[in-house]
C-alpha cells in the first residue's frame, strides 16, 4: 500500500543539499520525487521517495547526519493544516499529546506514539512497515524537527534519554552534543523521553478558543479516516516486540477494543493483525540487520523468535536472502 506525505517534510532541503555541494534537482530526480517538489507543499508525494531522497543525499553527499541537520532547520509549518492545531494547545504536554492523536491524518508512513514514563512522557516515533527501506534519515529527521520545535519553548532543553534502533555515526560527537549525552543506540525502539518540566510549559500561541474547535474538526476526520486501524495496532505492536510476542486478544485489550471489533476493523482497511505482525518483522529484521551493531541473537529476541533458525527461515521468506547477506547489503542499497 503506497503511503503519502506532504510534500512540505522537505522543507529547506535545497538549501542544505547546495551548502554540501550538491545539486537537489538531481537527488530528487533520483529518488523518484516530483520535480515542483519544493514549490508546492501540499502537493502529495510517496513516503518511500521521500525516505529514499533521504538516503541518497547522505551517501552522495557524504553527510551521515544529513536528516537530522534537515529536521534541525525545519518548523511545525511541514505539518500543514495541523500546524495551527498544534502551535494553539495550552502546554508543551499537550501539543505532543495532538501530535500523537492526529499525526496519521499528516501521514501513515511514519507512526507517533505518546507512553507513560516515570519522569514524564516516552514520544515513539518508527518509520511505518512498506514506507521505505532504510530508517536512519527519516527518524533522525523526525527527532530532528520534534528537538527544533521543543527548543523553542525551552532553549536549550535536552532530553532525558534518546534510544535509536540504528548504530551510532562514525563520529559520534556531534550527534551527542545535538542530541544530549543520553543517546542509546542499537536500542529496541526510537524514542525520546520528555520531562514533566518541559510537558508543562506553556505555548506562546496557546489558546484554548482557537485549539478546542480545531482538535474537534480534527477529530471528526480521524473518526472516518482510513487506515488509522492499522496504523495504531502496528505501532502496537512495534511496541510490545521486544518484551513477548503479542496476540491479537492482546493487542485488543490494549487497545480497548473487543478481539471481535479489532479484526473486523483491520479487515475493513484490507489487514489483519497476523499479516501486521509479520510485515512489522519484516520491517524491523531489515533495519536491524542493515543499519544496526546487534549480532543476530538479538534480533531474534528484539523479533520475538524462540531461536535464529526461526529468524533465519523469516528473512529468507522475506528477502530471498540469509541474514548475513541481508547485513553484508548494508544501508542505502535500494535494490533489496
């Protein structure tokens, strides 16, 4: 299933591209993006484009950080009509609380999620399963614009923890001094905890008689939006991996919906969840294996597999390839 993306996400990738040298129109000819990309924001364009534009201009441009510097420069403006819902919520809490609520009507390629923590909240934020082959670019760019728009209510602010599913940079130091000394690679998850201090601050642009109206709108169109199903029980499970491997009834319960109502949702948007649960692996058994430092027995307890022959068969199901050919391919290598 194609997913979609404003194509305002790109926003000052021209600029960036040509102080590293480089020419965009010939990245985005490569990458498959339309050639009035940047001249019209709300033109729709494919999330693997974007994701593959990504990737190319780091490797050609010799820019391993290059969507985190992209992100870094970005506003809530790529959001496009969210904007104003998000910069009109009273607090910092609230604002990423709409994001995570309303993000699947900006797009389903990319999943947010908001979880408890002790010292606060836990913003999740993956690359959805079928959105793109390599993960790198697009969640550093997403942490990228979150730090920049966070930044602007508490400068300086850094997060308490920062867990990424991919391995650290060559050179390191620039990404901790952005990113915080917290940074945990190879992590189970790409996440960014948010204290209880910053969740409380207030916006600038906060008011309650331009926000109310608008999360009502809002929500409105999520209720009849397509999609949105499989979208929260994917990154349902995204999250859940790790710790067992889930179940429909419970992945229902979590989600607060009968197992009755939840298949029959699914199937309304064409899935179900045993299907999720396997492209979610699949997705996830790539990165790993092409963008991360964990050996293979990790991966296989990350995925839920009881050994690495179960893992092993997946893969190969999956990509025609072992684990270990599917690693040597590496990042950036778009014909897998």
């Amino acid at each position: 299933m194609a997913r979609w993306v404003r194509g305002g996400v790109l926003e000052g990738a021209d600029g960036l591209v040509a102080e590293l040298g480089g020419s965009f129109a010939a990245l985005a000819r490569a990458a498959g993006l339309p050639a009035r990309v940047l001249a019209r924001p709300d033109l729709p364009v494919r999330v693997e484009a974007v994701t593959r534009f990504l990737d190319l201009a780091a490797a050609r441009l010799g820019e391993e950080s290059f969507g985190l510097r992209l992100g870094l420069g970005q506003s809530l403006a790529l959001f496009g009509p969210l904007r104003d819902l998000l910069a009109s919520a009273p607090t910092v809490g609230g604002m990423l609380r709409d994001l995570a609520a309303f993000f699947p009507l900006h797009t389903q390629g990319t999943l947010v999620t908001l979880a408890p923590a002790p010292d606060g909240l836990l913003l999740t934020y993956e690359l959805a399963s079928g959105a793109g082959r390599d993960q790198r670019q697009v969640i550093e760019l997403g942490f990228g614009v979150m730090l920049a728009e966070l930044r602007r209510h508490a400068p300086g602010w850094m997060p308490l923890g920062l867990q990424l599913r991919h391995a650290a940079p060559a050179d390191p130091r620039w990404h901790r001094r952005v990113l915080g000394p917290g940074v945990l690679y190879n992590a189970d998850r790409n996440a960014m905890l948010c204290d209880a201090a910053l969740l409380a601050r207030p916006l600038a642009e906060g008011d309650a008689a331009v926000h109310d109206p608008l999360a009502a709108r809002f929500g409105a169109v999520a209720r009849q939006a397509r999609g949105l199903e499989a979208a929260r029980t994917e990154a349902l499970v995204r999250a859940m991996l790790p710790f067992a491997p889930p179940d429909i009834a419970q992945a229902a319960r979590l989600l607060r919906l009968s197992r009755r109502t939840l298949q029959r949702r699914l199937a309304a948007e064409g899935t179900a969840f045993a299907t999720l649960l396997d492209q979610t692996r699949a997705s996830l058994a790539r990165t790993y294996l092409r963008e991360s430092a964990l050996k293979v027995g990790e991966i296989t307890e990350i995925l839920g597999y009881c050994e690495t022959s179960a893992l092993s068969r997946a893969v190969r199901r999956w990509y025609g390839l072992s684990p270990r050919a599917l690693r040597r391919a590496g990042p950036g290598r778009t014909e897998i």
